[in-house]
C-alpha cells in the first residue's frame, strides 16, 4: 500500500497564520485596554490642571490657596494630612501621580509649585466614583476574547483553505514525481501538467534531470553489458594460453616467470572484472539463500592457487559438510574470490586457515605484518601497504560490494597475521538498491 506523504508544508503555513492572527488579536486587545485607561486618565489630569492653573494664579494674587472648585478635589499643604491609605505608597513613591487605595478608592494627585518662598501644595482627586473603565472592563475583556476567538477560527480555515490552494501544485509535482518508474526516463513531461510559475520551472528542472540520469544509466548499462564480454573473454584466454605455455618443453626459466607473471595478472583481472561489474549493475540485490561453502570454497581455491606459485604455503580448510552461509551464491562468489586471493598474494610463508565459527566464514593468514590492510575498516582508495602489488583498490570494492548484498564483512589485525571475517545476510535483512 503507498504510504501517504505527511503534508508538514500546509500545516506549517495554517499554524503560521493562525499564529499571525492570534498575535494581532492580543496585541490590539491590549492596545485598546491601554487606551481606555489613556484616555480615562487624561480626563482626570486634565481636570487637576485645570484646577492647579486656577490655584496658581490665585496664590500669586493673593498668596493664600482657595478651595477647590470640584467637590472630587481636596487640597493638601502638608503630606501628613493625606488619606492614611495614600500617604504610605505616597511616602514610598513621591514621584507618582496616581495610587490605589483602600476600599477601591482610587486617587489622582497634582502637585503645585509657587514661587519661592512659599511651600508646594498638592491637589488629590478621588475619582473611585468617576471611574468608567472599571466597571466595563470585564465585558470588554471577555468582547476582545470573543472576537479573538471568532478571527483565530476564521483565519483558521482561511488557513487552509489558502494552503491547499497555494500548496496544490507541488503536492501534485511530489505526486508525480512518485509515481515515476524506478528506472529514469528520457522523457517524463512533468512539465506539461504545470504551468508557467515556480512550480512548473521546478517541474522543468526534474525533467532536465531525469533525462540527464536516463542518459547516465544507458551509458553505463552498456558498458557492463560490453565489458562483461569483451574483457572476460580475453582474460579468460590469456589466463588459458599462459597456462599452456607454462607446460610447453624448452622454456627457460626466465621465460616460466613472465608467464607465471601474466598467468597471475589475468587471474587478478579477472577478480576485478567480477566485481566491479557487480557493482555497476543497478539492479536489486539478489535474493540470498543457503550456499553450501565447502564445493564453493573448493573451486574458488582451486582458482587462486596460482597466486600461492612455489612459496610455502600451507592451506587448511576446517569446516563441517553443512557449512552454508544466506547469500547471494555469485556475489558471495566474487567475494570469496577476492578475501583468499588477497590471503595467498599477501602470505609469503606460512599457513591460510579457512574455517567457520557461530555462523561466521573466517579466513586467516599469516603475514608477518600487517601493513597491507591501509586504514579497514574505512579504507581509503588507491592506499595500500608497502608490500602490495595491487592498485589499493581490493578492499575499499569489498566493503562497497558486500554493503551492496548485505553481507557483513571485517577485517582484524593479529601480531603476525590478519584475519577476514565473512557474516552472511539474516533472513530479516532488506537490501536496497545501490
């Protein structure tokens, strides 16, 4: 069943808008709260202006104060004479104008400043009973809160809405895009379904590609097709031929060992091939089964017995009869192939044990060092040790192949020798294509 693709864009676009709104609902909210007390406050203190200027101008006349024209307005000369519940905040906080007091009396204070050497007097306005925020503001809270809700729901499904419009056209891209063949095509006129915009610019660019990496994969399908005949056959008849010629009579000595030279190559080319071309095909994996090792490893040591020559090298194979491993039989082949022919180049003298322990194919040899195995297990091509003969490629395409099938594969260093450990596909195991 095709999975369907999570829309993460549209709800990122709903919540972005529904956020905006909300965030605009709170902030014009609380604008008009600050407004309406703005504007209640300005009324109060306009009043004690009014009444300070009318103070003022009668202390500079006749250098006494006069009553207070608002009955709300009460003057002070000393501060000790204030309300009790405004004279403790007004002792700790002179420099404020406004104060809360007890009984949800609520003051507004003035001070006025003569001309010296008279002293400062102070207007105080309790305006509890003038209030008109107070009493309306609950109602305006829980109206803002109304409306807010009211926008955050329309802006809501106007979220979506605009989201599956806006978004449509690449859903409908990614749709296409996921129901093209496994293989690339040529031609895969995304472009024609989309119009002139972003979207179809994009769409343009995936066809551009797709016909860029169909021309790559027919490339490359028929360079495997071409190699896999016309390398391995030739190789196979010089390998062939140099055999043959090393039985021929008369042959000096010098003469076996540029055979027995070219005989070596060719196998080791031969090795590459196979796997090289395993690895550029683009196919799935195969599917992995029990392979007998016993016949497999037989043949495949007969193979490499020549790059043993005449050094003394001593080869055990200790394994049981039902010795198998879940694999693909022709890559698990190749590598086999590659492990004990890398075991017979690199072990001068000694001995190359072959066994299997807990479901695991191990090969050992004996090198005296350990030199040869670069930075395994995360090789570095075209590195290799001293001693090698090759292009420092071996296992570097041993990781990448048996990554490829499945296989489990590392290599231990020892104090005189190196051992290859070779771990089968489980039967759970999902391999993808490369």
């Amino acid at each position: 069943m095709k999975r369907r693709p999570i829309q993460r864009l549209r709800r990122r676009l709903v919540v972005a808008f529904t956020s905006f709104t909300l965030l605009i609902a709170t902030v014009f909210g609380l604008y008009s709260l600050v407004f309406m007390y703005a504007v209640e406050d300005s009324v109060f203190n306009a009043q004690l202006t009014r009444e300070a200027k009318a103070q003022l101008a009668v202390h500079a006349a006749t250098g006494r104060w006069r009553e207070p024209g608002d009955a709300a307005i009460r003057l002070y000369q000393d501060t000790t004479a204030f309300p009790s519940d405004l004279q403790t905040t007004f002792t700790q906080e002179p420099w404020r104008s406004e104060f809360s007091g007890n009984q949800g009396r609520h003051y507004h204070v003035r001070r006025m400043d003569p001309p010296p050497p008279s002293r400062p007097a102070w207007l105080i306005a309790e305006v509890s009973s003038q209030l008109a925020v107070r009493p309306i503001r609950d109602g305006v809270v829980a109206l803002l809160a109304g409306t807010a809700l009211v926008m955050v729901l329309l802006a809501i499904l106007l979220g979506v809405w605009l989201a599956r419009r806006g978004t449509r056209p690449l859903y409908s891209l990614v749709a296409h895009v996921e129901a093209l063949p496994l293989l690339p095509q040529t031609d895969t006129a995304l472009a024609a379904h989309f119009d002139d915009d972003e979207i179809g610019v994009l769409a343009r660019a995936v066809d551009r590609l797709s016909a860029r990496v169909a021309a790559f994969v027919a490339r490359e399908h028929a360079f495997t097709r071409d190699a896999s005949h016309e390398l391995r056959t030739p190789l196979a008849v010089i390998s062939s031929a140099a055999g043959q010629l090393l039985h021929e009579p008369g042959l000096s000595e010098r003469g076996q060992q540029h055979l027995q030279h070219i005989r070596l190559s060719a196998l080791q080319l031969q090795q590459a091939v196979a796997a090289l071309l395993a690895l550029a095909r683009e196919d799935e994996a195969p599917p992995a089964a029990q392979v007998r090792l016993i016949p497999l490893l037989e043949r495949v040591i007969v193979e490499q017995a020549p790059l043993l020559g005449a050094r003394p090298v001593e080869v055990q194979m200790t394994l049981t009869d039902d010795a198998a491993l879940c694999a693909p039989e022709p890559a698990l082949r190749v590598v086999l192939a590659n492990l004990i022919g890398n075991a017979f180049a690199h072990t001068p003298l000694g001995h190359v044990r072959i066994s299997m322990e807990a479901g695991e194919l191990s090969v050992y040899n004996s090198t005296g060092s350990d030199a040869s195995l670069g930075h395994w297990p995360d090789p570095r091509p075209f590195e290799k040790g001293q001693d090698s003969l090759g292009s420092g490629l071996g296992l570097e395409i041993m990781r990448r192949l048996c990554d490829h099938h499945g296989l489990q594969l590392r290599i231990e260093r020892h104090a005189l020798g190196v051992r290859a450990i070779l771990r089968g596909r489980s039967h759970a195991t999902i391999v993808h294509p490369s």
